[in-house]
C-alpha cells in the first residue's frame, strides 16, 4: 500500500508501518491500558498483545486508510472521550507521518482494566 | 488589586468543608475559563487542535453542574460529586486526565468531613496516583507531570504547613513552576515555543482557589507574555464582542523593561481580548478595540517603545471569512430510536447546514457530478440508532441509486423521490419524525410536489429545446427541469424563470447561491425581484453547490 513513484525508484509502505505507528499513538493515549488482540486465534497467548497487528488492523483501498484498533481502556474513566481521543491522535500520527490520508479510524473497545474499583 | 489578609486570616482559620470545597472549584472554574482562550493557544501535544481550554472548562462545567445544588457540608460527599459530575462530562484527552485527577482527589478524602492539611496532602497524593494508573506509557511534560509535582510539593511542605490554605498556596506554586518545566520534558512543545496546555489549565484551576482565598478577580485575564509564535490571534476572533470592530496588531521594541502591569492596565481601557507575546526582545500586542479607538494603541506604544509594524483590520470582514471556513462543521438532528430519520443528498455546503437546521440526521455529499454511489448512502444511515429512514435523493439521477440502498439494507428505508433541492427541502417541512412511516411518506411526497423548482446554469452547448435556443456559454433558466429561457446574464435568467411562474399562486422565493456567485451578487440580484415581485417575500442564503448559480424554490 501506500505505493509512490520518484525519479530515483519506488516507495512501498506496508500495513504494518501503519499499524506499528497505530499502536505506538494508542499506548500513547490517556485512557488506554493495552490492545488487544482482535481475533481469538491471537488471543491464546495473552490478553494483552505486544504485537502491534494483533491489535490493531489496517485496510487500504489505493487511496485512503482504514484502521480499526482494539483496546483495553482503564475503568473508571469516560469510555466515549477515551475513544474519541485514541481515534484524533492516531489519525494525526499517521497522516503526520506517511502523508497519506486516513479515512476513518474505528476504536473496539476490547475490555476494561479495573486497578481501582469504586 | 492587593491580597486581602483579613480575609486570608479567615480562611486558614476555618476548616474546609463540602460549601468551601464547592466554592474553590466555582473559583477555578471561574479563572480557567478566564483564560481559556490562553490554554487554547497552548495546544500543541498531543494533537494540536487548539481545544484544550475548552475540553478542561466542559469537563469542569459539568462538575459544577453536579454540585451548584448541593448543600452538603460533608468535604468527602462534596468531592465525589465533583468526581462523578467531572467523569460524566470528561471531553477529550485533558478532560479525561481531569476527571481522573478527581476521581483520585476524591478517593483520597471520602471519608472525611473536613480538609485539613494532612487530608489535603493524601488527597493530592491519590489524585497523581489515580491519573498515573490510566494510561501505559505516561508522557512527561503534560498535566500528569503538573500533578506529580504538586503532590510531591506539598508532601514535602506537610512538616512546615499546619493548614490547608498553606498547602494550597504551595500547590499553586509548585504547579506554576512545573508547568514552567514542561518544555524541558517535551520537546514538541519546545520546538512550538510553548508550555504544556492541560497542565497551565491544571494551574489555573489551582490558581483560580487561591485568587478566590485572596479575594482577588476571577474576571481579567491574567496578564502573561507567551511566546510570539504561540499566539493564537485566530481564536481571539471568535471573542469579539459587540462594538470590538478593529483588529490592532503592534509590533514594538520596548524602551527599557516592560511594565506588564501597568502595559496591560493602559489597553484594558481601550479595548479587549488582548494578547501580548514576545520573541528576540521584539514584543507584538493584539487587541480589539471600538473604531474611534483604532489609533490610540499606536499613539500609546509609540510612547514607550520604537513601533515596527502595525496591522488595522476590519474585524467584520474577518469574521465573514471565518463564518465561511467553519463550513465543514454542521450539526445534524439526533435520532432517538424509533424514530424516523432522514438522509438527504446535498449538492453543497450552505444546502447541507439549511438541511441540518430543518432536523436531518446525515448528509451525503453530492460532490462536483451529483453521484453519489449506493454505498455512500447506505452508510449514512447505518450507523444511525433507528431503522426507520427516509432517503431524499434530491436529484432525478440519484433517485436509482436510492431505491437500491433500500433494496440492500435490513432497515425499514423510504425514498420520497424528490428530483431536486427544492423538492426535499419542502418534503423536510412536512416531516414527523415520531409518525408512521407510510404517512409521514406520503405526507413529504405531498409536500414535494407543491413546490416549484427553479435552477440556474450555464449552457453547456449550443442546443434547441422545446422552442428555447441556447448558445453554448448562455445562462440558462430551468423550470421544474424544463428549459424554459436562455439569458446573457444570471439576473435575466433569473427574472425570465420567474415571467414563466405564476407567482401570484406564490409566497415565497427563495434564492439558493451556488459557489461561483459572490454573497453581494446575489443580494443584488434578490433586489431585483423584489423590485418586480412586491407581493412576494423573496430570501437569500447560500447554498455552495457547484454549476449553478442559483437554486430559486418557489412556494
């Protein structure tokens, strides 16, 4: 994905820069705890996935992105803003990034971790 | 505007209760959003969209909410509110950490009836620990950092400070100087020339306590230097008040030290939102102020300084500009489920707010040819919280497009086929979203078919049509879809649509400006159908659809 052609050759981007970067913005994010992994085969490891494409995917159709993460966000605090922020801070890190344009970013919310319950 | 002691005497006197915590967060309330515009303009990291001010003051806004009525004198009650209502309001990143730093300040005094400097302490301390716990990789330089200092701060000043006021007082300083700290920490901020916004918002909130303990204003802002890169001059226009009609920017080497004191004393009597920023010993100062007062800034900081360079704008005109660039943001209607919900196509911005503002749930974007696929509409309901959905497809071309997004979708969907925008925008009129869905259909179908539709356009070859000859390039007027004039200009076409109309059986025309025509074009023209129409109330607004310069609805 992501492919562009200069005068010295091509440049390749491959969905997992995309979600590596995903991931790095995510743990980033106030709110979030971990990723987790989006499907069941992923999941027997561990709960919480060290992998950035275990939680995360990307989708590129030749002109925009499409991500989907998975996370595990902290009890306690408001779900819906944690998600909003996790979604605005992706979308900036990756076009800041790669130049490309994200279309939309979907945030699952995979779980919650309970360290203080109330 | 000195401290008043007495007053001060007073407060470390009396113990905090839950009415003196309830007023010290209406006081921090009360200075963050004094300043927000100056914690807006700070907004860098983690995304720098310049909402930070506003995110921390909602979030804070709704805690109030949740305790203006309260009357519990119990320090510990008091604070969960502060903690729910701050949870429930949380808006964005700094909101969320906000809530959090309560939901810990809260925690750390629930059993306990009264602050005291010890119960201050914890509470603090429970406030950093709870905000560390939310997220994985903590980045320092933020309001998490302004929080760990104030907590470490006054742990340390607990042996030397007997009352609660006293730790508060220390807090404000501790957090002033980590907030001064945060670009050493960050280097994103630095590279902007700024301080972490969520965290000046934290010590505003802090300061706002101790200003009130003082007894000192709430209202000023408080007089500061950013950085010039920092400031924000864009955000200081959606303040201008009424009267405010001039723009001043003045840039100016100081003779000697600046005295911000009396610099900002002197400003605060011509005008408003004032902005002071300073780089390489070069300071610039921004103000509104009323239009017989547009050179006194100049004359002032002629007087104490060498000017370099002054800027005078209009601020009417500015804001005209600013009102169009805010064009992408339109609110749709709700849709509770149950409830019917409508989808329209839109062929421009100005079209899909008038569309908004008559209550439909989502817009789909005509774009530069009017075609949207099945797939674009179909999106624009799927999300919706309701399976009822009306479809206007307001164009006989995507009216297909529409029936087979209702062949694909599980949902109730009804297409009334209205083939243009005035069609939809009268069948928006007849809508109840709480009816049946067949009769609410029918009833928009209804609505539809009683309007007249006009459109203006150019001629894109030279053709004749039912006895109309049309040269390539001519204004063309269309009735209903039919070519009924040819004309050498956009007003002609216009008043020749109209000679085909049997206005008298009329009220109202509306003019819908398309992209391509200036706002006083069309005003200009509005007035010429006014002048021949008398009897008919004739309406602009903006539509922004490409191709044709006007949309005219007559009813």
């Amino acid at each position: 994905m992501g492919e562009e052609t200069t005068s010295l050759g091509g440049i390749h981007i491959s969905p997992n820069a995309v979600a590596t970067i995903t991931y790095h913005a995510t743990l980033q994010s106030y709110g979030v705890v971990g990723l987790a992994p989006k499907n069941l085969a992923d999941g027997i490891v561990s709960t919480i996935t060290r992998v950035p494409s275990h939680g995360v995917s990307v989708h590129y159709n030749g002109s925009d992105i499409d991500i989907s993460i998975h996370v595990i966000i902290e009890y306690g605090t408001r779900i819906n803003s944690v998600a909003e922020s996790v979604a605005n801070t992706v979308r900036f890190h990756v076009e800041k990034a790669l130049g490309l344009r994200v279309n939309s970013v979907n945030v699952h919310v995979a779980g919650l971790r309970i360290s203080d319950p109330d | 505007m000195g401290v008043d002691t007495a007053r001060v005497e007073k407060f470390r006197r009396m113990p905090i209760d839950g009415q003196s915590l309830k007023r010290l967060v209406d006081a921090g309330l009360t200075w963050l959003r004094t300043n927000q515009q100056i914690v807006n303009s700070l907004n860098v990291f983690p995304v720098p969209d310049g909402d930070t001010g506003t995110n921390m003051v909602l979030t804070l806004q709704s805690a109030w909410n949740e305790i203006k009525d309260s009357g519990t004198h119990n320090v510990g009650e008091m604070a969960a509110a502060v903690s729910k209502g701050a949870l429930m309001g949380a808006r964005g990143n700094s909101g969320v950490i906000l809530s959090q730093l309560w939901r810990g300040f809260s925690r750390g005094i629930h059993d306990k009836a009264e602050l005291d400097a010890e119960t201050l302490v914890k509470a603090f301390a429970e406030a950093r620990d709870t905000a560390y716990k939310g997220v994985v990789r903590p980045v320092e330089g933020t309001i998490l950092t302004v929080a760990k200092e104030v907590a470490l701060a006054t742990e340390a000043a607990l042996g030397s400070t007997k009352d609660a006021i006293g730790i508060l007082e220390v807090a404000v300083k501790a957090a002033d100087d980590a907030v001064k700290k945060t670009p050493d920490l960050l280097p994103v901020l630095k590279q902007a020339g700024v301080v972490d916004s969520g965290g000046k918002g934290l010590f505003f909130i802090l300061e706002g306590m101790i200003r009130h303990v003082y007894g000192e204003s709430l209202e000023s802002p408080t007089m500061t230097v950013q950085s010039m890169s920092a400031m924000n001059l864009q955000n200081a226009l959606e303040e201008v008040e009424e009267g405010q009609d001039y723009e001043v920017v003045v840039d100016f080497v100081p003779q000697g030290e600046l005295d911000l004191g009396s610099f900002y004393g002197r400003l605060e009597d011509m005008g408003t939102s004032i902005q002071v920023g300073e780089g390489d010993g070069m300071y610039r100062m921004h103000i509104h102020v009323p239009t017989e007062k547009r050179y006194e800034p100049i004359d002032y900081i002629m007087g104490i300084g060498t000017v370099t360079k002054v800027a005078i704008e209009n601020l009417l005109a500015q804001m005209d500009d600013i009102q169009r660039s805010k064009s992408s943001q339109i609110s749709f209607t709700t849709v509770e489920p149950g409830q019917i919900a409508v989808v329209t196509v839109s062929p421009g911005p100005g079209l899909s707010r008038i569309f908004a503002s008559l209550g439909v749930a989502a817009v789909v974007s005509g774009g530069q040819t009017m075609n949207p696929s099945t797939q674009d509409i179909l999106g624009s309901f799927e999300n919706l919280p309701t399976d009822k959905i009306i479809i206007l497809p307001n164009n006989k071309n995507i009216i297909l497009a529409a029936n087979q997004a209702r062949e694909v979708t599980v949902k109730q969907v009804a297409v009334v086929p209205s083939r243009n925008v005035p069609q939809g925008l009268a069948a928006m009129l007849a809508l109840t979203p709480e009816g049946e869905l067949d009769a609410v259909v029918e009833k928009m179908n209804k609505a539809a078919e009683s309007v007249k539709s006009g459109e203006i356009t150019v001629a894109t070859r030279s053709v004749e049509i039912d006895g109309v000859k049309v040269k390539e390039g001519q204004v063309i007027a269309l009735l209903d879809g039919k070519l009924v004039a040819a004309a050498r200009d956009v007003e002609h076409g216009v008043l020749d649509l109209l000679k085909k109309v049997k206005t008298e059986e009329h009220e109202i025309i509306t003019l819908f400006y398309g992209e391509d025509l200036p706002h006083a074009e069309a005003n200009r023209i509005a007035d010429r159908v006014r002048e021949q129409y008398s009897s008919l109330e004739v309406e602009v607004q903006e539509g922004g659809q490409p191709h044709y310069q006007f949309i005219i609805s007559i009813e």
